[in-house]
C-alpha cells in the first residue's frame, strides 16, 4: 500500500513540475521584455514614437501565441 501511495504521490509531482516548467517557458521570455523595456533610460528605441507601446505589446502577444504554437507542436503541451 505504501508502495502505491509513493508511485502516485510521485507521479503527481513529476506532472506539476511538467506544467511549471512549461508556464516558466513562456512567461520567462515575455518578462525579461517587459523588465528590459520597464527600464527608465535615455536611448531605447520607440521613445519617441507613439505607437511604440502598442507594438511592444503585439510583439509581446505574438512571442507568447509563437512559444505556445512551439510547444504544441513539440507534443509538450
């Protein structure tokens, strides 16, 4: 019986840190551009455009909708 509970107990942990694993690859891309653009310096590109942000956030959208379709397609998810 303990033998059970063990295998169980494991296959559970091994299947959350599956699904944390694949929240990390597509969150991880999207905040490190979200820090580098969250930076208050002179010179980064689109400061001066006002569409800038909106392009930011399409890209944005479109990395994650991209890693998501990765994924998909590498059977990960």
């Amino acid at each position: 019986m303990q033998d059970l509970h063990d295998s169980q107990t494991s296959a559970l942990h091994g299947r959350n840190s599956y699904v944390l694993s694949i929240v990390a690859a597509v969150f991880l891309p999207l905040g490190f551009l979200t820090g580098v653009f969250g930076v208050n310096v002179g010179g980064m590109p689109g400061v001066k455009s006002p569409m800038a942000f909106t392009l930011l956030c399409l890209g944005m959208a479109a990395l994650g909708v991209i890693l998501m379709a990765a994924l998909r397609w590498l059977r990960w998810i």
